[in-house]
C-alpha cells in the first residue's frame, strides 16, 4: 500500500513539472513573444534598425531561448529522475512541447539572421543558449518513432537539409517604417 501511495505522488508531482514547463510556453509574455517573432519570420519581412524594433525582437529571442533553457533543464531533471526512462509524464511533456521546438528549429536562425541583417555592428551572442535549445532538440528527436516529427526537429541543423517550413516560399518584405512619436502641427 505505501509502494502504490508513493508511485501515485510522485507521479502527481512529476506531471506538476510537466504542466508549470509547458505553461511556460503558452503564458501571456511567451504569447507576445512568440507574435513577436512568428510574425517577422512568417511574413518574411525585415527588421527595422530605427527605432524600437529592434530591441523588442533582440529582448523576445532571448526571452524564448530562455524559456527553451528552463524547458532543457526540467525535461532533463524528469529524464533523470526517471532513470532514463519515458514515463507517462515525460512523454506527456514530449508531445505537448514538440509543436514548440519543431517550429523554432526553423524560427531561432531565421530571426538571428534578420537581426544580424539588421545592424551588422550590434552583434548577437546566443552561443550557450542556441546550444541549450540544439540539445533539447536532439533530445526529443530520440523521443519520437515518427519519420515526420524526427525530420521536423531535424531542420536547419546544419543548413545542408530541407526546411518543411513553408516561411521560406514568401517573398521578402521591406522593415516597417520607424514608428516616431507624434509632435503635433508643423510649422
């Protein structure tokens, strides 16, 4: 009886992780984040360089990487407390995450590459971070049976394969303009 008391809380405590990890993704901040990029990558347009856009494109990539990091982080602590083993709550996480990681496979380098594009003198140093997302990647990669879902997370690892990704088929579009505060009558 205490055997089964204790697989039943901790199983309860291990599908907690699973909902505050993937709540995450879908809270209100990650929701403007992610229209923040989905937008600039889905419309293919450019980045401003005037202006605040820049910086709130800059501040929504790392606030994503991020929240991709903590993900890593406990998917990697239920990985291991878990003896390597995917139990209900790991593979519960897996598919809840999946559509997330799978679309920023291609979405991280598009957005670098546009803020790069955007000031090539501000520099964009994500090295550890993109790391930290390559191995949440590889890591559900593993996780999966479906050859759709592997070649999903398995886009744009070395720019040598076909992005699924239909982003790519429209055509570029010019920066917003810079949007300036209002300063009344001219003179």
């Amino acid at each position: 009886m205490t055997l089964l008391v204790w697989r039943k809380s901790r199983l309860t405590a291990r599908l907690e992780i699973v909902r505050s990890l993937h709540a995450e993704l879908i809270s209100d901040s990650a929701a403007k984040d992610r229209h923040t990029l989905g937008s600039l990558h889905w419309q293919n347009r450019e980045i401003n360089p005037d202006g605040a856009e820049r910086g709130e494109v800059m501040s929504a990539y790392f606030a994503m990487l991020w929240r991709f990091e903590r993900l890593h982080a406990g998917r990697k602590v239920l990985l291991e407390e878990g003896n390597g083993s995917r139990d209900v709550a790991l593979k519960m996480l897996d598919e809840q995450v999946y559509t997330h990681v799978a679309e920023y496979v291609c979405t991280f380098p598009v957005i670098k590459d546009k803020l790069v594009e955007s000031n090539g003198d501000d520099p964009v140093f994500d090295g550890a971070y993109l790391k930290t997302f390559d191995q949440l990647r590889r890591s559900l990669v593993d996780s999966f049976d479906d050859p759709e879902k592997k070649a999903r997370l398995g886009a744009h690892t070395n720019n040598t394969e076909k992005c699924n990704c239909k982003c790519h088929e429209v055509p570029a579009k010019p920066p917003l303009p810079a949007q300036r505060p209002f300063s009344g009558a001219s003179a």
